[in-house]
C-alpha cells in the first residue's frame, strides 16, 4: 500500500506541476531561450535543449548528458544475439536472460538487490532512461522473430516521443521480449514499459518518468552433460546428432521472477537575472540567464525477487542445503527504496568570470526488506522434517528490516569550452551502513588540432570506500543462508582515452586496485578476500575503410592479479567485415560477416537460487577460444529499418566447444529477421 499510494499520488501531482510551471513561464512576456545547466563532459555545449536531440540523467540532482536517438542503421542485428550485448558477455543463452560482462570496466557497480545484477542488459533502470526533444511526434516501432516452432523467439519494442511545444515533453517506452529458448526448460518472458515528462521552463524544471518490469526466467541449470554438444555419439550409440531441445538438463520445473517499480521526480527552480541579446541589426530579445538552481529530487525503487523449483528429486542432485522445505522452494525477498535529496547548483556560464558549476547536496535513503520466513513448513511430516539443513550457527536475522542512510556531496565542474573541460564529485555517508562511506571521482578531457583535425585526449580517476549491500550481509532462503560482516571495500581506478578521427583510433586503458573485494564462491555464498587485486585493462578500437568495405575492430586486454577470485578472459575480439553503400539512390545496406572471440579462462559458474554468477571449485571448467561468427544483411529504406541474420553461421566449422558459461552452450545455427518502423507523425 505504501507504494501504490505514493505512486498514484505523485503521477496525479505531475499535470498540475506542469500547469504552475506554465503560468510562471507567462508571467513575463518577450522572446526568450532556455539557460541551461549540465553536469556532464559530454554534455552538448549549447544553453537550450535543441530539437531532435536526447538525454539522460545524472543522480540525485538530474542533470542533463547528452544522449542519442536510436534511428541507426549500423549492427542493427546485434539486437537480436544474446550473447553480442556487449562485446563480450557471458549469458545462460536465451534474449532477455541472465548474463554477464566479461570486461571487467564494462560492468556496472553492483546493485543494492542483487538480484538484479545479471539481469542488467535488460532491466530499465534510472541510468538508461532517456528524454526526448522532437520537432514532430515520433513513434519507433521495432519487431524481431527467430528460430522455428520448438524455439521461436519473438521481441516487440516501441519508443515514444513527443512535444507538446518546445518546452513540454512525454515519451513511453514498451519492451516485450517472449522467446522459447533453443534449449530445455530454457523459455522468457521479459515485460518492461516506461512513462516520463518533462517541463524546461526559465525559472522552473520538472522531469520524472515511471519504470515497470515484469521478468519470468526459466532456469534449467545448465546441460547434463557437455558431450551432448561436444560428441553426442559417445552418449548416443554412435548417433552423431541430436536436437537441441532434446538434450537433457539438470532442472526443469524452476524459474525465477524479478518484477519492479521505479518512480524518480526532479524538480528545479532557477534564479538568475533577463538579458538583452542582439539578434541582428535591428532586433533584440530578452534571454532568461540563470544564475543558481535549488533542486529536489524524489526516487521510490519497489523490488521482487522470487525463485520456485516443485522437483525434489532434481532439487537433491542440485543443490546440497534445505533450511525451510526439503520438498519445494518458494524463496521471495522483496526491497522498497525511497530516495530524497536537496542540492543547490551555481551555475557555470552566467557571467564571463563563472568558469564552472559548484553543487552541494544532501541524500536520506531508507530501505525496507522482507526475506523468506526461515520456519519450516507446518504441513511438513517428522520423516520431512528431518530431511532440513539445520541453519548455520548463530544465524538469527529479521524477517523485515529497515536501514536508513544519510549522504552529503558536491560536483564542481566545466561543461563549456572547445578545449577543456573537466568534472570532479565526492559523497560522504553520514548516517547507518553508509557511515564512513566516501566516494571521489574525477575526469578531464582536452582536444587540440593536429594534421588539421581535432584530437581528444581524457582521463579518469575514482577512489571509493564503502559498504556493502544488507543483502550480501544477511540473507534467507531455502538453499542458502548466510549472515556476514564484511568490511567496507576500497577501490582506486584510473585511466585516459585517445581519440584520433583520421586514422579512425582509439586507445584507451585503465587500472583498478581493489581491497576486501566481495565475490560469490564455488559454493555460491558470498565471501570477502582481504588482499588487493589488481585489474589492467587496455582496449583498441580500430576503423579501416576502403571504399564500400569497411572493418571495423575492437580489441580488448585485462589482466587479473587473481584469477581464483576475479577470473577474467585475458584477450577479446569484436570485428565485423562489411560492405556498406546505397543502391537504387535510397536504400542503404549493411551487408557482413561480425565475430566475436575471447581467450580460454575459468568461467564463472551460474547459480539459479540467487542469480548469481560464481566462480568454480576444484573441477575447473575453460571456456573460450571459439569464435561465435553471424551473416547479416541490414538495411534502411526511407523510415524503414530491416535485417536478416543467419547467426551462429559457423557452428561445427573449427571447434564444437561453443559454450558461454559452463555447461551453457551457445544457440545453434539459426535464420532470424527484423523490421524497425519510425512513424513520425
């Protein structure tokens, strides 16, 4: 009720929010733009938000970067690949399931819900939700299909945007992903749509959105037995091929369910001073400059997490712990999260002297949790009772609990300029698990001419020291229980990025020290090393062109200082060899062959249960070292994006050792196609 409530009051709050902005916005007649504020590098450098034009939010004070409207032609079939998310990314095989980075830069800080984190790719979040400023109403209707009546595989996507006039905006997005699998007991069915607006007035800001997701996963545990894909004949009798769905796996009546809510308003109110500017000879205007915002932002994150497995006799060879059923799991762990923050911003810009933007602002986060209930099933016989795990020693946690925390921080930063431009940010916590919690992070960019072009030059550097979330400390379910005091841990990060646009190159490396590292172990629980690990990391993208042909690469290196807690796949290769041209005057096409590689390493085990991914005990299992190669044709007519993919083209050519994560092989050899529509209105 808590949440509905503050849901339904809030929505109901934005349409009048919007009419009190637009009858400030008429108080003061006169031709007039927008002062605006950034807080981002690569935030755009003009001080409105021009038309066809998109951006994103920075947390908590909502400020603009400068984002993309996706109408591109380029990889439009990697939509449709799982394992091509990035390029490199370890997944149970399916669109819309689990997966994971394989770079370690590329992934993203791990969640308060754990849950959550192998369902990233997929999940709307704050950090993906995107504005837009149109000139006409748009609508982008994109479908996919796949794979034949035992493994059909089908997503529906629709974005969009429109302007009420140039201040006044709505936009929703709609993301149905339903697929079968090419596996056993492998199916998903990823439902996700968002709502958002936004008021840009002089003095008064309003933007919020509303996310909602609903993702039922079927988890089979991975394959019996790798030989099924490896030489089936062995396990066969001699016969040389099976069908994949025929194949067995180790579950077949489990799923998982991650389900939630997400419902972020920012509101500012800018004072500042009305400015004449010279339009031409004879016209001027008055141009509203801003010269200080105080903002507030309100975020509510209502979260789920539910894992159900009815075969018990799968569930014995499975899984070693029964703490509260030893017949069926029912697990559920449920977060609401609600987020208030005040900042004041002086912006960059107002005056010739104000050569950046100073923000102050203080954060009060409460979480409340609700884990499975650890008693056993009253139903339950003597015979049944004695079948449970007894829980581990001295294991006692609520079954609700409530965690409150307080921050404080601040943003110093140039967003203007052609040469420099930089950014620095710090939070302290206060109050609760976060007392003690610092964070700094910095960046700068620079460019400069050379052989007649401009050549950028970046660097970063962060420092954290923090605690980890309640749930890596305390958790119940009824296969694994545990209850931690894991110290707080300590990261130092730095890196830079080289730009050069005539040889089409770019550089980029990093390092990363990290103490009191937290991982998931062979037995799937969450452990803390005490030392340092150290990740290097260097990545070379490479661009040729001749002609139509194009061939593009990107190549990855990272090092881990500790492959037995942080196992990472040393080299990685993206290239994609293409001919790209215009026939009949109007149709562009895309027409290649894209693979991508990584090098043998010890795969990350998946765990069901938690939707964890961890790493493997004694028995060791390599995956790697086989190239996963897809045909394609993709094209743009008009307002009409299509493609045809024959993924998987290489199966059986070089290796069959075409697994992800162990014991999850790769989708076979399949024909898929695509259609993305733009109605703009």
């Amino acid at each position: 009720m808590f949440v509905k409530r503050a849901l339904i009051i809030s929505i109901a709050l934005l349409p009048l929010a919007g009419v009190w902005a637009q009858s400030q916005q008429l108080s003061r007649g006169g031709a007039r733009g927008r002062g605006s504020e950034k807080n981002e590098i690569s935030a755009p450098k003009n001080d409105t938000i021009r038309p066809g034009s998109a951006w994103t939010l920075t947390f908590p004070l909502g400020n603009h970067v400068e984002s993309t409207i996706d109408t591109l032609t380029y990889n439009y079939q990697r939509t449709a690949i799982p394992s091509l998310v990035t390029d490199a990314y370890a997944t149970t095989g399916n669109l819309g399931a689990e997966g994971i980075d394989l770079i370690y830069f590329n992934r993203p800080r791990r969640a308060t819900f754990f849950f959550k984190d192998a369902l990233d790719a997929w999940i709307p979040s704050f950090r993906k939700q995107k504005f837009y400023n149109v000139y006409i109403p748009t609508t982008i209707m994109s479908y996919g299909w796949g794979g034949n009546k035992m493994s059909h595989q089908d997503r529906l996507k629709v974005d969009f945007a429109g302007n009420v006039n140039r201040r006044i905006g709505v936009g929703g997005t709609l993301d149905y992903i339903y697929s079968k699998g090419a596996y056993e007991a492998q199916a998903t069915k990823d439902f996700s749509y968002s709502l958002s607006t936004y008021y840009l007035g002089d003095r008064y800001e309003l933007q919020a959105f509303y996310n909602h997701y609903n993702f039922l996963n079927k988890e089979n545990g991975g394959i019996t037995d790798d030989l099924y894909i490896t030489d089936p004949a062995q396990l066969q009798g001699g016969v040389n091929k099976i069908e994949p769905k025929s194949i067995p796996t180790r579950l077949n009546a489990a799923h998982s369910r991650v389900n939630g809510d997400e419902l972020f308003m920012t509101h500012a109110y800018k004072l500042g001073f009305w400015r004449s500017e010279q339009v031409n000879d004879t016209l001027t205007r008055e141009v509203y400059v801003p010269m200080t915002r105080f903002i507030y932002s309100f975020d509510l994150q209502h979260t789920r997490h539910f894992f159900i497995n009815t075969n018990q006799s799968q569930a014995k060879d499975f899984w070693t712990n029964f703490y509260l059923d030893p017949l069926e799991t029912q697990d559920n762990t449920y977060l609401t999260q609600m987020t208030n923050s005040f900042g004041i911003e002086l912006i960059e810009g107002f005056q010739k002297w104000a050569k950046f933007g100073l923000s102050a602002y203080i954060s009060y986060q409460t979480q409340k949790y609700k884990q499975t209930p650890y008693f056993y099933n009253p139903e339950l016989t003597e015979e049944e009772i004695d079948q449970l795990t007894p829980l581990p020693a001295n294991f006692k946690i609520p079954n609700t609990s409530t965690r409150n925390f307080l921050w404080v921080g601040g943003r110093l930063h140039k967003d203007k300029g052609s040469i420099l431009r930089y950014a620095a940010s710090a939070r302290f916590g206060l109050v609760g698990d976060a007392v003690g919690d610092l964070e700094l992070d910095g960046e700068i960019n620079t460019r400069f001419k050379l052989f007649g072009d401009s050549v950028k030059i970046s660097a970063n550097a962060e420092f954290r020291n923090v605690a980890q979330p309640y749930l890596l400390q305390n958790y119940i379910s009824n296969h694994f229980a545990w209850q931690n005091d894991f110290g707080k841990t300590r990261t130092y990060k730095v890196g830079g990025e080289l730009l050069i646009p005539w040889t089409r190159t770019t550089l980029s490396a990093g390092v990363e020290n990290i103490q009191n590292y937290v991982y998931f172990d062979a037995n799937s629980l969450p452990r803390q090393y005490g030392g340092n690990i150290q990740i290097f990391s260097a990545r070379l993208d490479q661009q040729f062109k001749v002609g139509i042909l194009h061939w593009n690469n990107s190549l990855y290196y990272q090092k881990s200082s500790n492959d037995n807690v942080l196992p990472l796949p040393q080299f990685t290769i993206y290239s994609n060899l293409f001919l790209k041209f215009i026939a009949f005057k109007v149709l562009k096409l895309q027409i290649g062959v894209d693979c991508d590689y990584y090098t043998k390493y010890n795969g990350l085990n998946y765990q069901p249960a938690t939707m964890s991914f961890h790493v493997q005990g004694d028995d060791k299992v390599k995956v790697g070292n086989y190239p996963y190669c897809n045909a394609y044709i993709s094209a743009r007519l008009y307002k009409t994006r299509f493609y045809v993919l024959w993924s998987h083209v290489n199966q059986g050519w070089f290796s069959k050792e075409s697994f992800l994560l162990p014991h999850y092989p790769m989708n076979p050899r399949r024909l898929e196609m695509g259609l993305s529509v733009d109605f703009s209105n």
